[in-house]
C-alpha cells in the first residue's frame, strides 16, 4: 500500500497509509473501533475503492484500468465478521461452488479439496447442514474453508470473532492458528490481544486513520513507543 488514502464525504478514514506485507508474513492490526482498520482492509480487496495512492499485487497495480480483479479477489481472500455464507446452501456446497463458479475446477475435485478443509476446521460432521442450523463459531469456521479453498496467497481477517460468543471465539482463533501454520500470508483486523500477540511477526496499531506505531508483538505490546498505543493497550489489557 502507497499512500493509500479514502475519504467518505467530508471524512478522511485513511490518510497516507504506506504498509509493506510480506509472503508468509502475518501482521495483526490493532486499534480503536472507528480507527480505519476494517475500512483498510475493504481497499486492500477493493470492496471499497481508495480515493488516491496505489495498491501493488507482485509488483503490479491492481488499481490499474486493464488489472483482472476477479483473480486478484481470488488470490486475497477476505473472511468476514459476518460470515457471509450462502443460506440456501449446505456447508459443502458452500465450500465447492466458488471453486466451480471461479476458478473452474473439476467438481470432483472441488469437492474432495473441501472435505479436506472442513476437516482441518472440525466442520466434517457438518457437510450436509444449512448455514442456519450452525452456531455463530461454526459458520465462521466454514467461512474460513471457504476462503482457503480458493487458493488464495493472502487472507484479509476482517474482526472474524467480533460477531461471536465468548465461549466460540476459541474454535476461530485455533482453525486461525493453524491456518497460520500452512505459510499463508494472513493480514487480521482483530480485537483479541492476547491473539495476536501470540499469532504475528508483526502488529500494526491504527489510530485516527493512520498508522501510529508498527513493530514486532514484544515491542507493541512490552514497549510501546506513542502515547495513543500506551493508552489503547493499557486499557485493552489492564496495565498498570
């Protein structure tokens, strides 16, 4: 991300965003409801579209008039706090359809890869559900298959247990973990500290629209060097 910038109206959400994620690389980024966090995300997937700055994909634009959007959405897959999934529906056909639909893949094919990911996530049991009869966790869980079985490069969090009860956030943050695991580039909007303490080589903490602090966890979270992130994580989590 170059410069990224994206006003809504009178209000600039992000300004002059420059973030450089490597392959392999999971980065967290932490701050305040409102902080622009969820909207950098939306760019990054071009959900939203930046007022100015640039986006490069391996060195390429993909702001750029001719840049094939559907293969760039495929490759950096976003997994919603919201889950997203088709209601009509089971959590198999929800898993194989996009890999029909988009990129063409034998069904015989797309189905064994998506029993292979539901059983990475615990869902197996589940094939023949609709997503209505599942738990908040579960229909997480099933929207992360989703998002891996595109083969995708890198995977955009969007606040994946925000929308969840306490006692399922930890089924999502462990099929997250071990996601992490496989060499999955993973950027993760996300709440949960002790989570991406535990998850990142790097946290970036956005306050007001901006990047204020970025770093390795130890020295996010043991050593803050800005006030605005000493006095985010003092509240999130109780320092003295």
């Amino acid at each position: 991300m170059q410069n990224l910038k994206k006003v809504f109206g009178d209000h600039e959400v992000l300004t002059d965003i420059n973030l450089t994620v490597n392959a392999g690389e999971i980065v967290s980024i932490i701050g305040r409801s409102g902080s622009g966090k969820s909207t950098l995300l939306r760019n990054i997937n071009l959900l939203e579209q930046p007022t100015s700055g640039d986006i490069l994909f391996h060195g390429n634009s993909v702001l750029a008039p001719d840049f094939d959007i559907t293969h760039y959405r495929a490759k950096a897959g976003m997994v919603f706090q919201s889950f997203n999934l088709f209601n009509n529906l089971t959590v198999l056909e929800n898993v194989v359809t996009p890999q029909v639909t988009v990129l063409k893949r034998d069904p015989a094919e797309a189905k064994q890869h998506a029993l292979e990911l539901l059983n990475t996530v615990n869902m197996d049991p589940f094939i023949n559900a609709k997503p209505d009869q599942l738990s908040g966790g579960q229909k997480q869980r099933v929207a992360i298959a989703r998002a891996e079985a595109m083969d995708p490069e890198v995977l955009l969090f969007d606040e994946p247990t925000s929308a969840l009860d306490p006692e399922m956030v930890d089924d999502v943050l462990a099929a997250m973990s071990n996601l992490a695991h496989t060499g999955l580039t993973m950027i993760i909007v996300t709440h949960e500290m002790a989570f991406a303490r535990d998850i990142s080589d790097r946290v970036v903490f956005m306050n007001d629209g901006v990047i204020a602090e970025e770093g390795t966890p130890e020295q996010i979270f043991n050593a803050p060097h800005e006030e605005v992130t000493q006095a985010f994580l003092k509240r999130y989590l109780n320092r003295a």
